[in-house]
C-alpha cells in the first residue's frame, strides 16, 4: 500500500544549534528571576515608604519644641538672676540663684544702679560683649545642638506619658514650644516658652517646665476655684513635679529634684499618687487631696 502520509522532514541540528538553544532557555529563565526579583522590590520599597510616612505623621501629631536664644530675655533673666529669689529655696536651703557663666561684675554693677531700667543700660555693654565672643557663640550653638538631638530620642513618649498623667489629650498642649539657651542658673518659664541651662539635661528641664506649662493651662482656673491663691498655686506646681519621678523615670536623666522647703510635701504627694494610680479614680480626684495639704500648710 502506498503511504499516504508525507514524509517528516529530517531535522539536523548541530551541537552549535542546540547549544544556543539551550543559552536562550537559560537567559530566559533569568529574566524571568529577575523581573520578580525587581517585583518583589517594588513592592518592599512600597511598604517601607507606607511605614515611614506612618511613622513621619503619628511624629508629626507630637508638639515641637524650637530650642534657641534669645537675647531679650537673657539679659532680663541676668537681672533676674540677680534680684530675685528661689521662693521655695535651693538645694542647700539658700534663696539666692547661682550666676552660672555670668560675668562676676553683674550684680555689682546691678547692686549700684538706681532702678531697674538703669541697670540694664548698664549691664548691657558687658553683656554684648560676652554673648558675642566666639567661645559665647560656641557654648550656645553647641547646647542647642544637643539639646535638640537629645530630646528627639524621647519627646512622643514624654507627651504621651504627660497626657495619662494630667488625663488631657496631647491634642490640646502647646503645638510648638521655645526653649532658650541661658548661661544663668536660673531657668524661667512662660506660657509657651522656657529657659534650659548646661549643665541639666534637657530632658530634666523640658519635662519639667512644659509639665508646668501644661497643668496650669488645664487646671488653673479649677485650684482658684477650690480658694487657692497665687502663691499656693506656685507651690503646688513646683511640687507636683515629684509625679515625673514615678511616670518618667525611665526617660528622665536624673530625678526631678525640686526645691529645698518643698522635700517632706513632695514625699507626701507622691505617695498619694501612687495610691491614686492602684484606685482607678481621676487625676482631679487626686488633686482635691493635694489641694487640702497645699491649703493647711503654712509656706512662709
């Protein structure tokens, strides 16, 4: 019988051929790698940049702290230092702030001034002079500078400790704080601002001024109603910063040590925290207690 199928062609291939058959399978598996190898990047880049703007926004929802100097309120803060006296006494029991780096001849020249306005006229050409040699500008830009990076390693949670403690949403502090470089030992605070020294770690001084700045700013207007005045709402702010010694410790560079005349009511209020804390009820249930000890002490 005659075949009717047509023969199949006969194929030669030489070992050149199949050689460079067998390189483009290779080249092509490959591509193949790598195209999900520069997927599977794409994809990793994608989510790290998700995570970090995550990270950036929940940064972001914190208060700022701009740390600088200001030389209006330094020269006002020399004279300060000079006139006025720690209400509640220092360290060793003594009222009068130390000079810190300022110029010895300061409270002479403040001393024999006639008023106020006299003095810093008079004080003044010194304090150009210091403030603007080049080892004054080095000590400012150098405590600034790590004033600013010591803080960044533990401000979110400062704030977010700061919010449990006074039970006020971090939502409602201060978008943006000051904090001014002084060579004095005398660190003053105002509604939105405060001075740091060098030789106290940032993170003593912050926590303890913008502590103050934010208590009063919720709960003020709360101790003059209960009958509180002035002076003992100065007190009872300067002792309650005992409370980040029990919040803070594990951010704080040293203990919160406060004033000299404050130490036995300290130990008092901070004990009463932390029977506060074990009994679930608010910080202004806590602070009626405290309220009643600042009102039955005699501070003169």
């Amino acid at each position: 019988m005659r075949n009717v199928f047509p023969s199949a062609p006969t194929v030669t291939a030489s070992t050149a051929t199949v050689a460079g058959m067998s390189k483009v399978g290779r080249s092509a598996k490959q591509m193949r790698r790598l195209w999900f190898l520069q997927r599977r990047l794409y994809f990793i880049t994608i989510i790290i940049t998700m995570i970090n703007t995550i990270s950036n926004k929940k940064s972001d929802s914190f208060p700022k702290i701009i740390f600088t100097f200001n030389k209006e309120w330094e020269i006002q803060n020399w004279y300060d230092t000079c006139t006025k006296e720690a209400k509640a006494g220092l360290r060793d029991g003594s009222k009068k702030w130390g000079l810190g780096d300022i110029p010895p001849e300061i409270p002479k020249i403040i001393a024999s001034s006639q008023n106020k306005e006299d003095a810093l006229n008079k004080i003044r050409p010194v304090f150009e002079e210091f403030i603007n040699k080049p080892e004054s500008k080095q000590v400012i830009s150098h405590f600034i500078e790590q004033a600013q990076k010591n803080w960044q390693e533990i401000s979110g949670k400062f704030f977010q400790l700061l919010s449990q403690m006074l039970e006020m949403p971090v939502s409602e502090f201060e978008g943006e704080y000051k904090a001014y470089f002084t060579f004095s030992q005398r660190c003053p605070f105002g509604n939105r601002e405060f001075m740091f020294k060098r030789n106290m770690d940032i993170s003593n001084t912050a926590a303890h001024e913008i502590m103050h700045i934010e208590f009063l700013k919720k709960y003020k207007n709360y101790l003059k109603e209960k009958g509180l005045s002035d002076e003992q709402i100065y007190h009872l702010k300067e002792i309650l910063t005992v409370l980040l010694n029990e919040d803070m410790k594990d951010i704080l560079f040293k203990p919160d040590i406060g004033y000299f005349n404050h130490q036995e009511l300290r130990t008092k209020v901070l004990e009463m925290y932390q029977e506060h804390k074990k009994s679930g009820d608010s910080f202004q249930k806590f602070l009626d207690g405290v309220i009643l000890i600042i009102k039955n002490h005699n501070f003169s």
